[in-house]
C-alpha cells in the first residue's frame, strides 16, 4: 500500500487518497499548484513560529465542489466514480485515512461506526448542490 494513492481516469484525477502513516520530516503539499483545494503537510520543529498573518482577500473563480475528508474513528469502503458515473476503484478508509475528491462522484459504505471531518469550499448556497445517481 502507497502513502499516497492518486486515482484517475484518461489523465483526469478524480480523487487522492492519503493513508495515515504518511509522516514528511518536511513541508510537502501533495497537490498541484493549480487545483482548486491544495492538500499538504506543513512541518515545524519545536518552538517554531507561525509568525501572526492575515490572509488578503482576493477573489477566484471555482467551478465545482472538491472535498477532503479526514477519518476520525471508523472504518469506511470508498467507491469512486468517474464523471461518466462509471465505478473506477473502491478503496477501503481507516483512523487517520484522508481523502481528497477533485472530480466524479463517490459513495462509501460503513464498514465501523465512522466519523468524517468534512472540508470543503463556501459558501453553502442552501441550494441542493448534489446530484445522486
């Protein structure tokens, strides 16, 4: 099993899988520059600073809803769909696991009492923003 398991189809990616073990002794962002939700692990010694920061408020442009989930407790099975809603893999997700969907769809089924924590882009428009199928 890869630390980190990127799943695709026809060069598109559809989601990253990041297992818990994966520990950089060093910043290391997983993702590309140019995805709309950027996916790393940033790394400080002891006693180091994050010097106090505002982020400036600049305006993008998304398309779509990406989303990372963290497994809290629990163990789940992933399917992971392409846009085509055509099954491409379905991985298993245990303490720790992250998941990181870029594109597609995806389904999962229970396999423990779980618990995600869910990230995702704003705001919530309060529209139904998925389509299930």
């Amino acid at each position: 099993m890869t630390d980190v398991e990127r799943i695709e189809r026809n060069g598109k990616p559809l989601a990253y899988i990041i297992r818990a073990q994966l520990l950089p002794e060093k910043t290391t962002f997983l993702t590309p520059n140019d995805f709309k939700q950027q996916v790393g692990f940033v790394v400080y010694p002891k006693d180091g600073v994050i010097t106090r920061h505002v982020h400036r408020p600049l305006e993008r442009h998304l398309v779509g809803t990406s989303e990372v989930l963290v497994v809290r407790k629990g163990r789940a099975e992933i399917d992971i769909y392409d846009d085509d809603r055509t099954l491409v893999a379905t991985r298993e997700l245990g303490d720790g696991d992250i998941m990181l969907m870029i594109g597609g769809g995806h389904g999962f089924r229970m396999l423990e009492d779980t618990v995600f924590l869910e990230v995702k882009q704003g705001p919530y428009t309060g529209v139904d923003e998925k389509e299930r199928f």
